[in-house]
C-alpha cells in the first residue's frame, strides 16, 4: 500500500469525487480521460466515464513523487520514459520519481498497454499534469513570499526565490493540506529542444534488480503457505472431456485434486509433485476434426466472411489498361510471440476477495474476466502487474490468473500457477496467418495507377498503400481461424507491408527503374522520402555491388512512425547457400524521449521481425501444434544476426509517437527484395526461408 | 539431497526427479536462475557448475551433489556487482530483463576461460542463450567490454 490514504479505491474508475477519500497529505493532479483523449486525439480509449481519472501525479509533504498510471512494463521501458516525462516538467532528478503501475487497487483504469500508444498519449498527458503541478506550487511559494511569480523558479524539488535565493520544499509547501488540482490546459510544456532530462539516453531506471537476479516477477513470487497447481490439458484443440480417472492422481498427502466441469487442475507444494499428479490422471477425449497448416490458405479464403471482391469495375479496368501489371498473391504463416517468461499468475482469495499477481498487458481486462467468471463485484479483485518478462502483443489475456484463482478458491490456499513453454506454445494465441491477393498496375514512366488489394484473415493495420494512386481498393476480409489469434507487434502490418513493398519492387523491376527511385516518385510524403534517403545513403544503396550481392529496399508508415529499411543479403550460387549480411533501417517516430531505449526498441523489434521474415512458422494439424518447444520452433538467436546500423531521425518539432511495432515491418520485405535482386527468385510467403538459409534456382 | 550453491551447503529434502532449476527456486528461494523452456534450448536457466555455464533445468539436482553451483545471486561480492554484471547495466543490454541471468552466467564462464573473447567467440558461447527481445548486439558488447 503505497500512499493512499485508505484501501476503499473504487475500480469502478476513481473519480473526481471518490479520489479526494483516497488522497493522502500534500498535493496531486488528476487527469481524466476527456483529457486525455483531447490531448492525444487517439481514438479507442474508451473512458468509463467523463470525468474517470486516468492518471496521476502526487507529491508527498516528504516530496517524494510518485506517478499512478494503469500502465504496465514488459521490457519496452516505459517505465523509465515516464519518469523522465515527469522528472522533465518538475525538473527533479528521475531517480526522484516513483512509477505506481498496473494494479487495478492504486492506478487509474487503463484499457491496456499495446498499440504503441503510451509515448504519444500518456507521455504528453503526464507532462501536462506535472507541468500544472510545478505552476501551482510556484504560485504557492508567490503567495507565501509575497512576491512575483516571475521571481520564483521550481528546481530540485524546491521553489526558489531568485533575487533572494530563499527556498521552500514542496513538502513544506503543502503541509498539513490535501490539494487536488485539475489539469491546467494554459501550462507551457517544455518544447523539445529545451528538455533537458526527456530525450537524454537515461538508463533504465530499476536496471540493477534485472543484473543481480532480485527483480521478481511474477514466476518467482511466493506466499506463505502457497502450493503450485497444474492443469489437464486436451489432446487438441476442438477437443472434449469424456471421462476421467483422478483416483491415482493423489500421490502424496500434500495433493489435491481440482474438478469444477471440465476443469481439472491439480496443486502440490512444489512444482514437481503437481507436475508428476498431473501425470497419473488418466482422461479420455472426444476429438473433432480440425483444419491443418497444408490447407490453412484455402481455408482461410473460403471461410472469410466477405468472400466477395467489392471492387468497383473502374478498378479492373484501370488494372487491364495498364502497360506494367502485377498479379500476385503472398501467404503469410502464423507466428508464436514465445515471451521469455510464459504465463503465469499468483492468486489468493481472502475474505471472499481476489488478489492475483499475473503478466498481462491488460490488469484491468483481466479483473473484468475473474469479475465475470467468479460472479463477484470488480472491487473484489485486485489485478496486480509486476514488470514481465516480455508480452509483443501476446500477454492481452489471463488465463493463468483465471486457472491460479480456481485452484486458489477451491483449495483454500494462495496458488502459483507458471505455464510450461509447451502450455505458451499450445494454449496462448498466435499472430495470425493470413492470404493476400495484389492486382497493381503502373504506366510505362513508373508511377502507379491501380492498386487492388485483399487482406484474408490476417488483419487491417497498414493495410493502406502509402504511394499515390488514383485507382485503388483495399479490403480485409476477416476470416474463421482454426487457431487461436491475436495481437501482436505491429499487427497486419508485416503481413500488409510484406507484400505491398513485394509488389511495389516487382513493379519497378518491370519498368526497370531503381526500386529506391521508383518508390520516391511514387510517394508525396516527405517524412517517408526523408527516412528512405536517409537509411539508402547509410546503407551505400548506390555503391557498387559485389558478384553475389544482393540489395533490398522496403518502407512503411505505421502507429505514426515512419520507417525504411535496407537489406544487403550474400548468395552462394553453387550450394544456394543464403546469408542475410547487413540490415540499415531509419526510423522516425518525431521528437526522441530516450534515443538509448529508442535505439533498443528499433533493435528488438527489427531483429525479433527477422525469426518472422526468415524462419518462424506454427506448424499444426488435427488441431495438434507439432512444433510446440524452442527446439522445433526457431527463433532468432547469436548467430543469426547481421551487422545492424540504427539510424534514428529526431523531429523535435514534432509530437513522440510509439516505438514498439513500426521497426519491424520492413526487415521481411526488405530482405524478400534483395533475395530477388540477387537469385531473380520472387518469393511471397512468410517466412521466406522455412526450411533453413538455402534457395536452389 | 545434498547440494553446494554460492558456497554454502545444503540438505534438501524433495521428489527423486527434481531438477537443479526447481530446487533453487522453490527450495532455495534462489530465483534469479529463470524458467524458460524447461529442456536446456533457451539459457534462462544457466547456472555455473564447476565453473561451466549448464542449463539448471534439465540438470538433475541428483547429478551435482559433489559439485560447485554458483547462481546469479553468487555472483555479487561483497555488494560489488561482478564486472559482467556491471557491464550489462552500464550497456542496458535488455528490455525486460528476464534473460539477463543465463545470459550474464554464460559470459562470466566464457570471459572466465577466454578474457578477451573475439565477437565471433562470444557468439559461439552464447548461442544457447535466447534473447527474446532480441537485444543481442548489446549484450555482446557489454560482454566484449566487460
Ligand atoms: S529453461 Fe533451461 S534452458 Fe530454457
Ligand atoms: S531482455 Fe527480454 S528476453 Fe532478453
């Protein structure tokens, strides 16, 4: 319990009025969500209601800061570019700040985190309502003094009196009061070229805990008396319970046995003995036939919901007409997101009240579903999210909560429940797979004049052609999926941008132009145009290219952020051995908060794209995933990664947008491209090479 | 059972088939060794014996009675952070961390062999060790500079 004043935080959604009951002594600053979706213009961030907080800011009367917000860390850092947002506006050192987040008791509610939209929403939200409070408690030491507001100045944590050099402490200031101030819209922010703790490479900034092993998270947290449980599982997907034997599950006096329906799980004081009851349970499926990986794109087409093309005849004939035309169509397999640490969920019932300890990029998506699952009012459930070891869109759900809190509400005791890799693989959702099918034609001079294009199952986000064309159709048509899907990093927009660049690069091979040039006379933006020449001139795109070469080119616009990416792959001609040598990729997401955690981000996320360009693929049938372990599902690793120049653009006239997606959408086509340019190979699915870095032409 | 970790002996009491992984954390409450697959592909689990950086997870805590286990939390002398350890957090060489100790037990054990370890070299060390944020060229200049 941190420094509320009492427990009773209704997460109904904390308000205006119910949130001075819960202040303790000092002063804070509430922002509401009508605020917040003002000062972001992002849609989808439904508030519960108007005048809902969404975060906040206290100080203490010691002065110690802490910020509140539903937020949550999973290894993109933005625990440590809050603080600095914050540290930047009260100008404190951002050792001084304190991050409250994803505990559904003490932070605001939050939909989720996802979407890239912490740093362009909540980051400028939260300088915002820092920026009031340093107004007010200079306007506080005005009035105490009796001076001007122009003679006073916040630095350190204290007001200053400049002509006398008097000071007071925020603590001092406040005394004895509990103020609660709104957000005021007139501040001044701190412009970008003026920041002097935001846009610095601060570290991270619990970074010790991770280097010393201490840092707990959820897999490694105990409670007394705690036992561990473990889950049956079907045989497949599809599949239902007929009968089952627990009678030789009870191998030791510490064992129970859980049965609710088809629900069986089973607990034991140490992980091994679960896992060997699990074992002795003896259950009998009933299975139904299930679509497999060899058929999955025919049967994505046919069960899409809108088969039909809607597109109008002008299209077609536009396509028809056209000296240059591209017909083709690209497979995209599903990927696993494989986060480092698998599910896991620490629950215990109290009282007839839930407390659970899970990762998941949604604590208050999961309090709805315990809250709708257990029949029992949200404000008896708290959802707490210590920082996770890692999510990419993959952690949006809580089933290990959902399985910790039965076992915990039927044993009577605090149960730990840790997926096994093999449960991560199996019973988590993928990234989905998807079919696209492209009809673009261009003129002899290279500019383009018909673009139809249609998304099966995999999704809508960059789906859009980023080039002027007058002509154009896009559809996405969602599909029945036979595997579980979901979020993940940079959504449809691999799959999208994997083939619009494929095609865009088919194209100028056609008219035979430079596939860099092709592309700037196709585009009007001159962000995109910036980020192109930037990466190509890094990259040596003109430079001479050796005998066995190959260089490729992609770019894209996603999550407002912009990015293109070079590739320069090595082909040996007599063992069709391939070799992915060189990445450069620029990237521009406008003002820079932390270019050191920017820099890791665009890393992660080019390099973590390169398992889905070259290798990754779920292979699956009869409802069985046949490559569920990190030994028959590859991901990247040391050895494959090449050299990698990170060039960042910084647009300190620009607002910050999220960093965490836009990166990876360019490695795959930028290396499918250089893949042509050197075999003269075209290849158009994901991933390109599954059956390892050989191409026979 | 009995085992020696970070120096110190122990006595365990637990079923036949526990691995090295489970008595560390569960029994040990040593959890900086992590869960990451469970079958020796992934590093999270790598702990030192005798001085080998070995996946704890498919280490039969029945196999190392007679030896030296030395965890991420041995590491640390005297509040000191061993100079890998210091080396990945002047580098930032993660994202969420949850790498970080089979990545820093590989390095200490390859830097403890090979002191100047060429890139290739660490590479080859720490082939076993996945980074799934996928920060790799960090961490292999934390370990180059270390
Ligand atoms: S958990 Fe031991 S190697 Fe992955
Ligand atoms: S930092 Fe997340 S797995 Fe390496």
């Amino acid at each position: 319990m941190k420094n509320l004043g009492t427990k009773e935080a209704s997460v109904e959604g904390i308000n205006r009025r119910n949130f001075l009951k819960l202040l303790g002594g000092g002063i804070a600053v509430a922002l509401t969500y009508t605020e917040l979706n003002a000062l972001s213009k992002q849609p989808g961030l439904f508030p519960p209601a108007d005048d809902t907080i969404a975060a906040w800011i206290h100080i203490l009367e010691n002065g110690t800061v802490t910020v509140y917000t539903g937020k949550v860390e999973v290894g993109q850092n933005i625990r440590t570019s809050l603080s600095q947002a914050v540290a930047e506006e009260l100008s404190l050192p951002v050792s001084s700040i304190e991050l409250i987040m994803g505990d559904t008791l003490l932070t605001p509610y939050d939909r989720g985190t996802y979407g890239s939209l912490t740093t362009p929403a909540m980051g400028p939200k939260l300088r915002k309502a820092a920026s009031s409070l340093r107004e007010e408690l200079a306007n506080m030491a005005a009035r105490q003094w009796n001076v001007g507001k122009q003679t006073v100045e916040v630095k350190n944590g204290q007001v200053i009196h400049t002509p006398s050099g008097k000071t007071v402490s925020f603590g001092d200031l406040t005394k004895g009061q509990k103020i609660l101030l709104p957000v005021n819209d007139q501040v001044q922010l701190t412009p970008a070229d003026k920041w002097s703790t935001a846009g610095t490479a601060v570290a991270k900034v619990n970074a010790k805990s991770f280097v010393s092993g201490k840092h707990k998270y959820v897999s490694d947290m105990t409670l007394p008396g705690m036992v561990y449980g473990k889950i049956l599982r079907p045989p497949s997907y599809g599949a239902s319970l007929l009968s089952a034997d627990t009678g030789n599950a009870k191998i030791s006096s510490g064992v129970t046995v859980v049965r609710e329906d088809n629900f069986i799980g089973v607990t034991a004081p140490d992980p091994q003995t679960a896992a060997n009851a699990l074992a002795r349970i003896e259950a009998r499926w009933k299975t139904t036939p299930q679509p497999s990986r060899a058929e999955i794109f025919t049967y994505l087409k046919t069960h899409s919901e809108n088969r039909e093309k809607g597109a109008p005849e002008a299209i077609r004939a536009a396509w028809q007409a056209a000296p240059i035309q591209v017909q083709q169509h690209f497979e995209v397999q599903y990927i696993a997101h494989v986060p480092l640490e698998p599910r896991a969920a620490l629950a215990v019932w109290e009282n007839k009240k839930l407390t659970v300890w899970t990762g998941t990029q949604r604590p208050f998506g999961v309090q709805e579903e315990l809250a709708e699952i257990f029949s029992i009012p949200k404000n008896n459930i708290r959802v707490m999210m210590p920082d996770t070891g890692s999510a990419y869109g993959g952690k949006h759900s809580g089933e290990a909560a959902v399985e910790a809190a039965r076992l915990a509400r039927a044993t009577g005791k605090p149960v730990k429940v840790l997926w096994t890799r093999e449960e991560e693989f199996k019973w988590a959702y993928f990234r989905p797979g998807g079919l696209i099918e492209v009809n673009a034609g261009a003129g002899k001079e290279g500019l383009l004049t018909s673009w139809e294009f249609h998304n099966y199952n995999s999704g809508g986000a960059g789906i859009e052609v980023p080039y002027e064309v007058a002509q154009r159709h896009i559809q996405y048509h969602p599909s029945d999926t036979p595997l579980k899907q979901g979020s993940y990093r940079g959504l449809a927009a691999t799959a999208n941008v994997f083939s619009i660049e494929s095609v865009i690069d088919d194209l100028a091979c056609q008219v035979k132009q430079d596939p860099l040039q092709f592309r700037l006379n196709n585009l009007k933006d001159e962000r995109f145009k910036q980020v192109l020449e930037a990466a190509a001139s890094k990259f040596g795109w003109k430079r001479q290219k050796e005998t066995g070469r190959g260089y490729g080119i992609a770019c894209a616009f996603v999550k407002n952020a912009y990015v293109a990416t070079c590739a320069e792959v090595a082909y040996n001609k007599s063992n069709g051995q391939l070799q992915v040598l060189r990445l450069v990729v620029a990237f521009e997401c406008g003002a820079i908060v932390n270019p050191l955690h920017l820099e890791n981000q665009v890393m992660g996320c080019v390099l973590q794209g390169l398992g889905g360009a070259l290798f990754e693929a779920v292979d699956f049938k009869d409802g069985r995933i046949l490559n569920p372990s990190l030994f028959s599902y590859r991901v990247p690793r040391f050895g494959d990664i090449p050299e990698l120049d990170i060039l960042l653009l910084n647009r300190k006239d620009l607002p910050s947008s999220g960093a965490g997606e836009a990166p990876i959408v360019g490695v795959a086509p930028a290396i499918r491209n250089a893949i042509a340019d050197v075999t003269g190979v075209k290849l158009h699915s994901l991933p390109l090479l599954p059956h390892g870095m050989t191409l026979k032409v | 059972m009995k085992i020696n970790v970070n120096g110190t002996d122990y006595t365990l009491d637990v079923p036949a088939n526990t691995s090295l992984l489970d008595a560390l954390r569960v029994n040990l409450h040593l959890t900086g060794s992590k869960y990451g697959c469970g079958e020796g592909a992934c590093g999270a689990c790598r702990v030192l014996i005798d001085g080998h950086a070995t996946p704890s997870c498919i280490t039969p805590l029945a196999s190392v009675q007679d030896k030296f286990v030395v965890t991420i939390e041995g590491l640390e002398k005297e509040g000191q952070l061993h100079p890998v350890q210091q080396a990945f957090l002047d580098e930032d060489a993660f994202q969420c961390g949850y790498c970080c100790s089979g990545m820093i037990i590989s390095a200490v054990a390859l830097k403890t062999k090979n002191p100047r370890p060429t890139r290739q070299e660490i590479i080859e060390a720490m082939q076993g060790n996945i980074c799934r944020c996928c920060v790799y060229p960090r961490i292999i200049k934390a370990v180059s500079k270390a």
